[in-house]
C-alpha cells in the first residue's frame, strides 16, 4: 500500500505492521537470530510468528521503528505480498534425515536463488520434498519437487487455498539440473499466459494440464 514503510505489511489494526526477512528453504543463521531476538526486544515487538513458508513474522511494530528494524538486522526482504516467488519451502532431506534420499534443501536453495527476482502473474509458492513423504507438501504448492530414488519428479498447479488441488505429475526420474530447468520453464509459460493474480492451480485448470505439458516438456 502506498506509504507504508518498505517491507511491511498494515495490520488488521490499521496501526502496526509486520515484516518476513528472508530465511531461504528455512535456514537460519545464529547470529540471525540473535539480531531478531535483540530487534524484538529494542523495539518491543509483541510477536514472533513461525509461518507455513518457514520464515519469521515480526508482527506489531511501529510504523516509524520498520525502516530501523531491517537496519539492524541486515537481512533480505522475504516477499509477502509482491507477485513473484514467495518461498521455497524444503525439508531436511538428505542432510540430516534419515528417510531422505535426495538433497532437498540444495536443491530447494538453487531454485530460490534462480527465481526469487522474477516477475510472475501472481504469488508463487515452490516445495521441494527430499522422499516420498512430502514433509515439504509438493503436491499442494503452485510448482512441487518430490525426491525418489532414481531422482526427482516435477509437478505442477497444486494448491492448499480456497479451491484445493492436487498438482499434476509432469516427469519423473529427473536431475537436478533438469528440474531447474523444467521451473524455468513452467515459470515463463506461466508468465505468458496467465492473467493477473491468476494462480498456478487456476491456470492449469483454465490452460488444461495437456496443454501445459505440451508446451514445458
């Protein structure tokens, strides 16, 4: 909204706002969290919100303290609001869990740096899945990446809104480079042809997910 402080988000209040730094696939630093925990505490910030994309909401500050706060905290603006990639959401995958069987917070981090600066039709949410479990919930995002045994498999027009969808299987077998690949692709057809703040779900419903493939496969 016009006037806001840059990065911040109007709250139900009217008064306050609230503001996501950048913690790419969930990764946090220790010194990040100490300058988050030191901004709270400065600026009397009322909450700390963990949200469904795996990022912190500093919830209820003052509209002169915004500009202040990521001063002090020196990082990156998470996007909420804008319409591009908002996150890439990822599990532990191999790195740590047990059941993983692909890396899913490399791959995850790749991705969110390749796209996080593009333009797109409306807000685009990614989960990357290192085993079939899908603690990264691939099958209800906008573009999904599930980690298999021979590789990784593609999909797409997921949602968990107000219309839910299961997202449609593209390919399977991949690599790592094919599936950065294959997003780019998806992501400018996508940008193509989809209406404003039309959604992926939305758009592979109107397009027809044969229509899709032919054109990204």
């Amino acid at each position: 909204m016009a006037g806001d402080p840059r990065g911040a988000i109007l709250q139900r209040d009217k008064k306050t706002y609230a503001i996501v730094p950048r913690t790419p696939v969930g990764l946090v630093k220790p010194e990040e969290l100490e300058r988050i925990v030191n901004v709270v505490r400065k600026y009397e910030i009322p909450i700390i919100k963990i949200t469904s994309g795996q990022r912190f909401a500093l919830v209820g500050m003052k509209k002169e303290d915004v500009n202040n706060v990521w001063q002090e905290l020196g990082m990156d603006i998470g996007k909420a609001t804008e319409l591009c990639v908002h996150y890439v959401q990822a599990c532990p995958g191999t790195a740590v869990c047990k059941y993983g069987v692909q890396d899913s917070l490399g791959l995850g981090m790749e991705i969110e740096e390749f796209f996080s600066e593009m333009d797109l039709p409306a807000k685009v949410k990614i989960g990357v899945s290192g085993c079939p479990f899908c603690c990264a919930e691939s099958f209800v995002r906008d573009i999904g990446v599930l980690g298999k045994k021979n590789g990784w498999t593609f999909i797409v027009g997921g949602s968990s809104a107000r219309h839910p969808r299961i997202g449609d299987v593209m390919a399977k077998n991949l690599s790592k480079d094919e599936i950065i690949d294959l997003t780019k692709r998806s992501l400018e057809y996508y940008g193509d042809k989809a209406k404003k703040r039309e959604r992926m779900a939305r758009f592979v419903d109107r397009i027809g997910i044969e229509n899709v493939k032919d054109a990204i496969l």
